[in-house]
C-alpha cells in the first residue's frame, strides 16, 4: 500500500530542550527513556509549562551509522529562564526550515512513516537534508489520552 505523503515546509523556531540519550538501536528502548524523562520532568513541573512539546531526537542516518552508535534522545522543552533539571542535558534544538509530515496512528506505524518519508518523499522533494541537526518525533497527544489509532506524532526533517 502506497499512498502519497502530505508534507508541509514550515520554519521553526529554535528550542531549549532538556534530554536523555540512548546509544543503540533506534526504537529499541526509548519507551524506557520517556520514562525517565517522566520521572524527572514531572516533578520539576515542565510538562505543566505552557506549550510544552515532548520530542524524540535522532541525530544519525541508519542507513549510514552502525546500529550500536545511533544517538537518540527523549526530550522536552524547558522554558527560558528555568533552571535544567539534575538528571537531563540541556540540548538545542536549531530553528530553521524543516519538512513536516504528521502521522496519524500507532506508534509502531513509525519506522514505516520515516522510511517513506526519508527515502521516499525527501529524494523526490529536491531538497537536502541538514547536517548534524537531528530528525524529530514531536508527540501531539499521548497514549491513553486518546485511543492508538488517533496518536498524532509530527515527524520533522531539517532542509536548507
């Protein structure tokens, strides 16, 4: 089943984010690492900030890295002004011109979404892909706040 993908160009604005990182395989894990964010994050109060975004990094290509050194982060923004928790590491992530598509679904529909998207749409779109700035999942809703099959995760490419 292939179907086209809606892709929008926006610009983002930089963004303070506080993370915790993984090195490994990409997927594998991660669960664990919201959890920690969680534990953290929640009571240091930033999940209550006004437009709070929950994000997973991920700063290597796959297709080009060895499994056990793909880096990826579980990441929340923390507000200007507000001291970065012990226990996460302050991160930027860039602003700029991204490529956006969202998917609409069960997380494990993901992998499927960010290979049609990096190998399908990105090399048929004509733009280029950012260097060293990551490729982000930024969680719309959350599981158990609506059912699997109404998760909105929004995936972000960098372009210049």
């Amino acid at each position: 089943m292939t179907t086209e993908m809606t892709v929008d160009l926006i610009e983002r604005s930089t963004v303070r984010l506080g993370t915790i990182r993984r090195v490994g395989p990409y997927g594998s894990e991660i669960s664990h690492l919201f959890e920690r964010l969680g534990q953290i994050a929640g009571p240091a109060g930033l999940f209550a900030a006004p437009g709070v975004e929950t994000m997973a990094l991920y700063h290597d290509d796959p297709r080009t890295t060895a499994t056990n050194e793909l880096r990826s982060d579980a990441a929340v923004t923390v507000p200007a002004g507000v001291p970065m928790p012990d226990g996460l590491t302050e991160f930027t992530l860039p602003g700029g011109r991204y490529a956006r598509y969202v998917h609409i679904g069960p997380y494990d529909g993901l992998g499927d979404a960010w290979k049609r998207f990096t190998s399908d749409w990105m090399p048929k779109s004509g733009h280029i892909a950012r260097t060293n700035v990551p490729v982000v999942e930024n969680y719309m809703n959350m599981p158990g706040s609506v059912p699997d099959d109404q998760l909105r995760t929004e995936l972000y490419i960098p372009i210049e």
